[in-house]
C-alpha cells in the first residue's frame, strides 16, 4: 500500500491526533481524575472556545514572537556559519562560545532579559533567537563545510570564482535533497540526468520532448530523420568508429573465424548496422552465425556463453583486463568495411533547443570543460565518477583505463571537441543506404548543426558540478 499520497499523509496525522484525544478522555474517564487535576477533552475545549475572546490576540501576539525571534537568528546563524566557513580564525574563535552557550538554561537568561529589555516583546524574541540560533548555525556550518573537496577543485579548475562556487556548491549543499537522479549544474543550467531502459528508447524520449537533450548513437540520429522525428545532433561525443567483435584473451579472430559462432549483440542500432558491414566483407549472411542479445557481455565471454561480443575497445578491453589481466583479441569494424564515423552524438529535441538556445550552449560549454579537464586528470576523473556511481561495479583501474581509451576519441584531428561535418554525416549516410539500411540519404543539414557549439569554451566561465541527491 502506497502511504505516501497526499490523501493518506494528511489523514495519518488527523487520525493519531483522535487517538490522543481517545485515551487521553478514557484516561480521565476510568480514573474519574478531577477536572481541576487535569479536564477532560471535552472541558478543554470548552474553555477554550468560552475564553477565545482572550486568548486569541495572545495567540497571534505568541506567533509574532516566535517568528520575528526565528527570523532573526535563522538569519544571524546563516551569517555567523559563512563566516566560519570562509574565515579559520573566526570559526576557532566563535565556535567555542556557540557550544558553551548551550549549556546555559534559558531560566537563567530570563530575568537579564527582563531588566535589559523591559517587559514587552524583545526578551521574548531574544529567547526564541537564542534556542533556533545554535542548530541553525551548526547545520549550516556543517552543509558548507562538509562539501566534497573533488567537487571545490573540479569548479575552480573549470574557472568558478570563489563567489560561484560558493552559491552553486557550498550553499547549495545546505539545502535538503529534493531531486531524484544524476544533476549537472553546468554554466547556468540546471541538468537532471535520466537513463533510459535502453539505448534505442533514448531517441524516442527526446522525440516525445520527455527530455531535452540526449546521448544517442549516430545510426539513431539517422534513422530518426528517416522517420521523421523532432531530433538533430548538436555536438560529436566521439569522432571515430571503436566498435569491433572481441574473444577472450588468446582465442584468435579474423574474418575466416567467424562462421558459426555465436555473437552477443545489446540489440541496439548502431551493433544492428555495424555487423552486416563485417559479416559482409568475410563472406557470410547473418544466416551463418548466432546472434544472441544481451544485457551485459563481459561475463558471457569470459565464461564461454558466447564466443564473440560487440563492444566498443574503450568498454570491452578495460573490462577484459580488470577481470583476468590480460587484453582480448579484437577486430574493428572500420577496418573491415564499415565507416570510420563517430559512434555517439549529443541530439536535442528541436523544439526545445529553437526556445533555449543559451541553454543548449551552456549544457555544451560545460561538457566540452568537464571534457578537458578529465582528459587532463584522468584518475581524478575517474574518482569523481565513482563517487557519483558507487554501484558501478568496477575497479577504479578499470574506470581509469576505460576513460583514457574514451577520450582518444573525443577530438577531431584538429584538436576540437564536439565539431561535426557534412563528410562524416554523408559517409553513415551513402554506408547504411549501401546494405539497404536507409532508402535515402538526406542532407547533412537534416541531421546535424553546429549552431549550438561554444565559439571558445576556454575563455568562458562556467561550473560543473555532479551531485547525487535521493529523496
């Protein structure tokens, strides 16, 4: 039974309420206590509605106090706790004194209060301030203090100022977690990571407009304009074609081995165009081997379910070599008739990226210095992902390698990121037209732009920061 509707979270507390008043009346009832020692439900309220002439102004002047004295303390404990965070000789100073403060009862600050203020509202809101002061303060202090050192460097690295990081990270550690899965704060726009439940579903959310921008292969790109989805590609992910066919380490591969073998295959577009390609070129039909679809190859291969994956080198051969220190034996697809064209892209949803442009470059400015900056410290990288996943499974040498052998194919040949062309475009294109994958090839125009790329990333400002927040 789901508990948590808003039906049931009203009705809980108005019930366990009733039940109060239940045994409290049964209580007074079964002891015949005397009305003077303690009424019953019914006298209570009673009284209360017979004197509510009287009580209710005090009622309001009760709440006035509490709020101003709550007011003013959340909002001098947020200021004393900046100012320990950002200042060691402050914090050794003040700290000391807010802990002693605690151990003095509020009685004894009372009749001070009394004769320094007077009778009236100000001692009454000093009191509220001093008992909110000391948790608000300590949990501030402890939401900016307490902030992943990895995540402090990676901004200042990226550029943040002392200001920026303060607001984007220190400040909004504080705050209470009210967002489930991977965000990215990154130049300005706010990022909720969502993974689909599998690689092809990733275009037809981003076509339904259930997200905004997305990470889909190439052959997805393609054969969303041939289908004539709201999608274009806005950045390269990767440049180049690293799929290929793997067996376990030793076990020989070539073309002339591959008849009659069994092949795992994710299902997924990009393995359903890449393998004709090779399969074509050794002389075989995919009559002539056994495709298997899988979650996860790695352990089917190394345990010899399967004698072939299709994987990516950047994937398979970290993999590999985490589980028996060894590398696989491999061929690539593009060395065997398939085209050298980037696997992945970053796609947007056209509709969105036509209404919010700034934010499309800013998600793109922000990957392309995360990219660097990753590709500079790769370890750190790795760190940093493994903190953010720490289901993911593998060792941090795995992670480590795995990005290594990724970012080798972020660049183009010139050095830039993300850069697409009408060369590579028109080579998928002409290559999946060629085994009868596409009927037509459309212009470059319809599957990608370049609009959307930050004209110099390195001189902009930008922040960003990978939080994991659960409900």
């Amino acid at each position: 039974m789901n508990w948590r509707t808003p039906a049931r979270i009203f009705l809980i507390p108005v019930v366990l309420i009733l039940l109060v008043f239940l045994v409290w009346d049964l209580i007074i009832r079964i002891f015949n206590v005397e009305p003077f020692v303690a009424p019953s439900p019914g006298e209570a309220l009673g009284a209360l509605r017979d004197n509510w002439s009287i009580l209710w102004p005090l009622a309001i002047e009760t709440i006035r106090e509490t709020v101003y004295g709550f007011v003013l303390r959340a909002v001098l404990g947020f200021v004393l706790a900046v100012a320990m965070v950002q200042t060691r000789i402050v914090q050794g100073l003040v700290y000391p004194v807010l802990i002693t403060s605690q151990a003095v009862p509020i009685i004894a600050i009372a009749a001070p209060l009394v004769i320094l203020l007077d009778f009236g509202i100000w001692p009454k809101i000093v009191i509220v301030a001093w008992i909110v002061f000391f948790p608000v303060a300590v949990s501030m202090l402890h939401g900016l203090a307490n902030v992943d050192d990895d995540l402090i460097k990676l901004a200042h690295v990226m550029g943040g100022t002392r200001s920026r990081v303060f607001f984007k990270i220190r400040l909004s550690a504080t705050a209470s977690p009210l967002y489930s899965g991977l965000k990215i704060a990154a130049n300005g726009v706010d990022v909720e990571v969502i993974f689909p439940p599998d690689p092809a579903s990733a275009t037809k959310i981003l076509a339904n407009g259930d997200c905004n921008l997305g990470l889909i292969t190439t052959s997805d790109m393609a054969f969303a304009v041939k289908s004539s989805l709201p999608v274009i590609s806005i950045g390269n992910s990767t440049t180049g074609n690293n799929w290929g066919l793997f067996t376990k380490p030793g076990v020989t591969i070539g073309l002339d081995t591959l008849k009659g073998k069994k092949i795992s295959t994710y299902g997924d577009s990009w393995t359903n165009a890449m393998l004709p390609f090779v399969l074509k070129v050794a002389g075989l039909t995919d009559k002539e081997v056994e495709q298997v679809i899988v979650d996860w190859d790695l352990p089917l291969l190394l345990n010899g379910k399967v004698d072939i994956a299709t994987n990516t080198t950047n994937f398979l051969i970290p993999g590999v070599r985490d589980k028996t220190g060894k590398d696989p034996e491999w061929i690539l697809a593009r060395d065997n008739g398939a085209p050298n064209t980037p696997v992945w892209v970053y796609a947007g949803n056209k509709d969105w990226l036509a209404k919010n442009p700034a934010a499309a470059k800013g998600f793109l400015a922000a990957i392309a210095q995360a990219t660097e900056w990753a590709g500079a410290n790769p370890d750190e990288a790795a760190t940093l992902y493994e903190k953010a996943h720490s289901d993911n499974g593998y060792s941090h040498e795995y992670n480590v390698i795995g990005w290594t052998k990724t970012f080798t194919f972020k660049k183009n040949n010139d050095g830039s990121l993300l850069t697409q062309s009408d060369e590579k475009w028109m080579q998928l294109g002409d290559a999946l037209k060629g085994i009868g994958q596409l009927d037509t090839v459309a212009e470059p125009s319809a599957y990608y732009t370049n609009e959307y790329l930050p004209t110099k990333w390195e001189n902009r400002e930008g922040l960003c920061r990978l939080i994991a927040l659960r409900i």
